[in-house]
C-alpha cells in the first residue's frame, strides 16, 4: 500500500518518519524508553508495508516444495517456517515466511517484493495445477515484541499466541503469528487495514510502546540479525548471512540446493556477517571498508551493511560481512581510514 492506515496516528502523536513514501516511522521521541520496553515490556511496530501472495491447488505443496529451499512437506495447517528462494548459484534472491493454511499456502513478504516474487515463481510454473495470487491489498500487520508480548496480547484477545516459531492461529477476523523480530521473539497480527489504527490504539492503551526503525536497527545489530535488501542481496550465500534456520539440507533438490549443500560439507565461505562495536559513537555509513594489519599490510578484509547506537555496548556497533580467518571475538579492524576502530562481538 502506498501510505500505512497508521499515518494520521503517527503523525498526530509527532512521530518523527523518514521524508520518502511511505512515511516509515523512525521513532515515536524517546529511543531509550522504546529500547527499555523491548528489552522488560512490549514495542509495537508498524508492518503495515509487508506485502503477501496466496498459492493453492493441488499441485501448491509440490512445486513450493521443488522450488524453495524450506522443508515444505513437513508443514500441516497452523505451521510455518522462514523460506528461500534462491538462484541457481545458490544464492539469496528471496527471503520470507511461508504458511500453511486450510486453504493453502500463504507468503509473508518484505515490502514491496511481493509482484517480483510472484514474478520469479511463475517462471517455474509449467503444467501444475495451483493458483497465485497477490493478497497485500487487504494485508496490513502490526508487531509486538517484548517479554510482555503474551500478556499484552491475552489482555486485548483473551487467545494465548501460538509457542512454536511461525504457528500461527485465526480468530474471527484477524490472525496471530509467532515469528522473529529484529532477532528476538514477536507475534505478527494480522488484519485487514481498516481495523489497524483501533487495534494500535488498543495495544498502546495495555501498555504497548510504539517504536520505530532506529530501535528496530539496534536490536538487529545487539542480536546479529541481518535483514534481506539491507544486510542480504542476490550476492550473498544463505550461510554467509546465517540462514540456516530458512534451509534444508536432507529434503532433496531445490533451487540453489548443490551450492548449499556444497558448502555446507565443504566450506569455502568466504565471508560471514559478524556483529562489531566501534570505539565510538558517530555514525557509518554502510559499505565502509574495514581494514586491518596482516603480515605487515593493511589488508581490505569487511565491508560494514548496518550502523546503530547500541545501549547494550554503550557505543557505536555494526553488523559487517568479515573475511574468514578474521572472524574470532576480540578481532579489531580499522574503519575506513581510520582512526577509528571495530572489535568482534558476535560471530
């Protein structure tokens, strides 16, 4: 959709949103307060940009399965899981959530790649007998996460959300959904855009604190949890992003599958995204090179995706795809031409 149903709200409660359409909202004023309530409450964010595709037919479990890198078979109605589809190289051209339903398949998407998706998995069509549909029009979630997402959500739909990762349930006219956010555990809500600025204004009013991207980026970067068109592109493997959770290695052929499997036996990876903290707090801009000393030569060996003030190191901290044999903990880079410095916190 061009502009979230949420927009009057946020800019009623003088959210600071970036310039460009669709107005995403940054952050609500108090970046501390919103970090504070991901970490012991609730945030509540706005999803409504994620786009979603409908596929059913009796041929859909077959050719989902053929063609994605996820174990397809083994979902039942109320399950789901992260999926790939990736190109012949083996490498990341789509990453999204696949569920099952009574009625069939449904693929929850980033926004804006909902058209090229579908674009990409016509293209393995042949005779099968299914049917794809775009569904983003009436598709406008909301996110909470936060150790109070569970009780907060009891409160305003006395329904327990689904424990198992990517379960999901439905209820009169909205849907519940256990996933990942900003790595760490959320429910999705899903329904329909006019219903969203009550149901935000009913989660706020249990003790939800609406948040926005700056908080989104520093729970990405505390928790290593790279996002696909920032952190992940068609130039990057699956196990070079750690997607190991969006793969299978026993199901058989899929697209790309010889490439995993081969480095997944063999190695080879040549890089691998890591999560740095900086010596300092100022900004970096993504694609600053990381550099450091080997074998008396300063050597090109990272190349930083993501910069975000992090509360937990009380510093400046990255995310940055690293050359293997420089990824262990404690590792420090140049950034740039210095003079600042990057340390290995996570790998």
């Amino acid at each position: 959709m061009d502009a979230s149903p949420l927009l009057p709200l946020h800019q009623a409660a003088h959210a600071r949103l970036q310039q460009a359409p669709p107005h995403a909202v940054l952050t609500y004023g108090d970046v501390p307060a919103e970090y504070r309530a991901a970490k012991t409450g609730a945030v509540l964010f706005d999803d409504t940009d994620r786009t979603r595709l409908r596929i059913a037919g009796p041929d859909a479990e077959s050719f989902l399965h053929r063609i994605l890198s996820s174990h397809v078979k083994s979902l039942t109605p109320g399950r789901g899981q992260r999926a790939l589809l990736l190109s012949a190289k083996g490498k990341v051209l789509f990453d999204f959530e696949l569920y099952r339903t009574e009625a069939g398949y449904t693929l929850s998407i980033p926004a804006g790649r909902a058209a090229a998706l579908a674009a990409a998995l016509d293209m393995y069509l042949f005779s099968e007998k299914l049917t794809l549909t775009q569904a983003s029009a009436d598709y406008a979630p909301l996110l909470l996460t936060g150790p109070r997402t569970d009780e907060i959500l009891e409160l305003a739909f006395h329904i327990t959300p689904p424990a198992e990762l990517y379960a999901h349930v439905q209820f009169d006219d909205l849907i519940l959904a256990r996933t990942l956010h900003a790595g760490q555990p959320a429910v999705r809500i899903v329904a329909a855009p006019e219903r969203v600025p009550e149901l935000w204004r009913n989660l706020r009013d249990l003790g939800a604190q609406p948040a926005g991207l700056i908080v989104r980026d520093i729970l990405r970067v505390e928790h290593l949890a790279p996002l696909f068109g920032v952190d992940i592109d068609d130039s990057i493997y699956p196990q070079e992003a750690r997607l190991e959770d969006a793969f299978s290695l026993d199901k058989g052929c899929y697209i790309g599958q010889e490439v995993v499997a081969k480095i997944d036996t063999y190695g080879g990876l040549n890089k691998r995204i890591c999560a740095l903290k900086l010596d300092n707090d100022d900004p970096v801009s993504p694609g600053t090179r990381l550099y450091r000393l080997d074998e008396g030569e300063w050597r090109d060996l990272g190349v930083i995706t993501t910069w975000a003030y992090s509360f937990e190191y009380d510093t400046g901290a990255v995310l940055a795809y690293l050359k293997r044999r420089h990824q262990d903990i404690g590792t420090v880079f140049r950034v740039g031409e210095g003079p600042g410095t990057a340390t290995v916190t996570r790998s």
